[in-house]
C-alpha cells in the first residue's frame, strides 16, 4: 500500500515504525482550521502489512484520515474505521465524503483524488 499522512494527525506516532518512509515535505496549510496546525508535515509511505491499516486506524486523531491505495481499492482510514471502494465508485465516495462530514473533517479536507 501506498499513502500520504500527515504527522500532525497521529496521536501515537509508533506507527512510524511500520512504514516504508519515502519521502517528506513541510505544508503550509491553506485549508487547516483553527485547532490543526498551520504548517503539516506530509510523509509518503509504502506499507506491505494488510494488518497496518487497523493499527493506523488507531494512531490517528480524530478527524483526520489517511488516504491509501491498495492498487485495487481506494481506502480510507479514519479513527477506528476503515471505507474502501472501487476507484470510480460515486456511491462509494460518497458514503467516505458523508463519513468525514459526520466527524468534523472540513468540507476544504475532503479532497482526495481516486
């Protein structure tokens, strides 16, 4: 699996441990709110283990998600939940979209591509 997250999401950052990191940068984000940090940090990562995704699952903070690709299906992991769907999937995307809305994930950060 292949993703992007942003350090400032995780409220356990052991999860570091299980990555592949590839790469990072520092964001200044346009969009953040007023309790999320002006300036993200942004890790891209490779995970071999299906058994990462639970455990990030529970790293994260809430209201925020990880965007992931398993080459077949989109992902989308949340505090304690996970939706995937099929790229091109408009019912799917939206049961993810309606999900963020419901936990305070701002309109301006629900914004992945499939």
């Amino acid at each position: 699996m292949d993703g992007t997250l942003i350090k400032e999401s995780l409220a356990d950052e052991r999860i570091l441990d299980l990555l592949e990191i590839r790469g990072a940068e520092i964001w200044k984000a346009e969009n953040h709110t007023a309790d999320q940090p002006k300036y993200w940090t942004a890790i891209f990562f490779h995970a071999e283990s299906e058994g990462f995704i639970v455990e990030l699952s529970r790293s994260l903070k809430d209201s925020w998600y990880v965007d992931l690709s398993d080459r077949a299906h989109k992902v989308l992991v949340f505090r304690n939940k996970v939706i995937r769907y099929l790229p091109g999937d408009a019912a799917g995307k939206r049961r993810a979209e309606e999900y963020c809305r419901s936990i305070g994930v701002p309109e301006s950060q629900i914004d992945w591509n499939d």
